[in-house]
C-alpha cells in the first residue's frame, strides 16, 4: 500500500518549521528527527518501507531543509531544537509518540514518548563542555564577522551535490540527491560530555532500541537513506512489540 505523504509547516516566531508527513490521520504517531546537516529527506527512503498505517512525521530543524533560519545572531544547539520539537508536538496534538532518530527530546518529556529507534548515534567527545560552549561561541562570532562582507555563492546543483559528497563520503549518489531536495546548510553545534549525556539517558522511561538490544548491520552511518530495506523491518518489529498496554502504562508514569 502506498505512503499518502504531504508537506507540513508550522508557526514559529521566527518563520516556520517544515517538514513532511506520511500515513493516515489517525494512524501510529512517529517522530522522525533528522541528524546533522542532513533534513527531513533522510527519511523518505525508510519510510517507504514502514507500515503504512503509521502516521510518520519528519521535521526539518531550523537551518535545515526547507526550515527558517534562526534570527542572526542566535545560536543552534540541541535544548533549542528540543523546543523546536515541542512546538511541533504541541501544532500535531500528540500527546504520546515513537520516536526516531535523536533521543534528547525524551529525556526533557520522557512522559510523551513511548519508544525511541536511535540510528547509528555518533557518540561522545569527553571533553569539558564550558570549553566546547566557548569555542562554538567564538567560531560563530567569527562566522558572523566574515559573513558581513561576503557575497552569497551559487552553484549548480551538480556543483552542490559533488561538495555534499565530498564531504560526506557515505552518501549514495541517490541519497545525496535526495537530501539536496531540500536543501543543506551546516551550523554550529556544542556537544555534551559523557557524564551529562549519562545523566540525560539515566531519565529516559521508554523502552530503547539501543539498550533493549544492539544490532549490527551491513553499512555505514547513512545505511536508514542508502539502504533503508535492511532496517526497516528491525524497527518495525520493535515499534510493532510495543503494545497499547505498555503505552498506557507509560503514560500513566
């Protein structure tokens, strides 16, 4: 059975937030969160491959796809991209959700998610996160500075999509496609430390494709774009084990 799929947007106050969303009204609410200076895109291959009753809600984070950029000046980092997903929680009226992708936002509103699939989690820099906070704030200062004077560039697509695959090399000419259909721009970014992440998955309460067990599979870190027929079925038979008991018992929490 075919995907229905359409794009979706919502309100904030500094533009919108888009993004795409497949299956039926009332159908299984999952939220798909795209990585680092990736999209939505990254998910259409996957989704195809889901059941087709699931209401599948991809996003594209501010200064991604087809999303606003963030007023000059403002930095990007995930506790603000965790709000961007609250608004967008709050625009959908879902009240409990799967999620796929990143898994901080369940560690702010562990009561609202009810299973998490985390996709080839990049892991931790052990360092100080005050040092990493300081250098993300001295290299956006310096973007800005060099920004003020420059011209805007404009490539080809061809163009576009020889420098996306350069420097991700794990990309399949298809997948770099893809993710060119709406768009990338990398930002800055300033990662936590192993004792803070610790402390964040100590709060998670759904139940965790990665600590429920860990499988390995044939590819790289974009296998979900390139080859999403290998995990398809590994994420929908966990999302599947999750019955309406456990959600209500989660809920409930």
């Amino acid at each position: 059975m075919k995907h229905r799929v359409s794009e979706f947007h919502v309100p904030v106050p500094w533009g919108e937030i888009r993004g795409r969303i497949w299956g039926p009204d009332n159908g299984r609410p999952v939220l798909c969160i795209h990585g680092w200076s990736d999209n939505s895109g990254s998910f259409n291959n996957l989704i195809s491959l889901l059941p087709s009753d699931w209401r599948c809600l991809a996003i594209d984070l501010p200064g991604h796809g087809f999303s606003s950029h963030r007023p000059a000046g403002v930095f990007y980092g995930f506790p603000y991209y965790v709000a961007d997903m609250r608004r967008v929680l709050e625009a959908v009226q879902w009240k409990c959700f799967s999620a796929i992708g990143h898994s901080m936002g369940n560690a702010l509103y562990p009561e609202m998610v009810e299973a998490i699939v985390l996709l080839d989690s990049f892991g931790l820099l052990p360092k100080e996160i005050n040092n990493i906070i300081r250098k993300g704030m001295d290299e956006m200062i310096e973007y800005e500075k060099k920004m003020g004077g420059r011209k805007e560039k404009i490539y080809t697509f061809e163009a576009a999509e020889e420098r996306l695959k350069a420097t991700n090399p794990f990309l399949s000419d298809q997948s770099a496609q893809t993710l060119l259909e709406r768009g990338v721009k990398q930002t800055n970014i300033a990662r936590m430390d192993l004792e803070q992440c610790l402390d964040l998955q100590a709060q998670i309460k759904a139940k965790l494709l990665l600590i429920h067990t860990i499988v390995t599979v044939e590819g790289n870190h974009h296998i979900h774009l390139n080859d999403p027929a290998v995990v398809a079925p590994i994420i929908t038979d966990f999302l599947q084990s999750v019955t309406a008991e456990d959600a209500a018992n989660q809920a409930a929490k």
